[in-house]
C-alpha cells in the first residue's frame, strides 16, 4: 500500500468510526418517533448509494449494494425493526435526513443530549468533507 491508499484507508476508517459513533445517538430519537410514522421515508430512491457513498464504500473495502425495487417502493433494506444495514453502509442520506416530527422531538428532548447530538453531527460533517476532500468526491 502506498502512502496515498494509507491516508485514504485511515480517512474512510475515521468516518466509519464517526458513523458508528453517531448511530446510538440519532436511533434514541428514531426508536421514539419512527415505530407511530404513517409516511416512513425510506423509499427504494433513498437506499441508493451516491457517487460520495461510493467512493467511501469503495475505500473501506465494502462492496455496496443498491435498494431494488421502484423508486417509491419501500427501499430493500428495510426491516421489520427498521434499517437492517450498519448506519455506515447507508447512503449517508439516511443519516442526514430529520424529518419534522423527528426535529420537534429531539429539540423537546433533553438540552444536554440535544447538544451531544448536534456537536457528533458537525464532527461527522467535517470528517467527511476531509474524506471527500482528499478522495476526488464533492463535500
Ligand atoms: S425519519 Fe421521519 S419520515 Fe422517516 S420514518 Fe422516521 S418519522 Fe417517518
Ligand atoms: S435507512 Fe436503510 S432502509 Fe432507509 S432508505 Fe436508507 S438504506 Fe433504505
């Protein structure tokens, strides 16, 4: 491996981690809100990695696979308790998008965990645009 591949293989491992990381934050408050949804988001459309997603998957050494299905068919990897794949093998998307009634509740909810939240999101963000950055992809 040479000393580019190095640094790719050590950024798309730190956005990994900072993924994982994440996940146990943001299911809290999808655990609470998703289960009542009567609109779930996760469209076949939404399962499809971008050319971003990509390039992550690709260096990490993780073959992707895209959601069947028509575009509004609910997306293939959808569970009978939700996502069934690592937050980190989702298009990052799925871990961006808050709908509504998800927003309302984490800003309802506590301060303290509300901040822990939103302080792993702007780390996750710039860890990525670095990633994306040093990798030929678009922040
Ligand atoms: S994120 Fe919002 S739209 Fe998507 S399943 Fe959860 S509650 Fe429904
Ligand atoms: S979170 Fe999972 S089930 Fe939902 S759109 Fe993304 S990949 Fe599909």
């Amino acid at each position: 491996m040479n000393r580019e591949e190095d640094l790719s293989l050590k950024e798309s491992e730190a956005l990994k981690e900072a993924l994982e990381k994440i996940s146990p934050l943001i299911e809290k408050y999808t655990g609470a809100v998703c289960p009542g949804c009567v609109k779930v988001c996760c469209a076949a459309r939404h399962g499809r990695p971008e050319k971003e997603d990509i390039l992550f998957f690709e260096s990490i050494g993780y073959e992707w696979k895209s959601s069947p299905g028509a575009d509004d068919a609910p997306c293939g990897f959808m569970g009978p308790r939700g996502c069934v794949l690592e937050r980190w093998q989702r298009p990052f998307r799925c871990t961006w998008y808050f709908c509504e009634p998800l927003l309302a509740h984490i800003k309802s909810g506590k301060a303290r965990e509300y901040r822990s939240l939103v302080k792993e999101l702007g780390r996750l963000v710039g860890i990525r645009r670095e990633f994306l950055e040093n990798n030929g992809g678009s922040p």
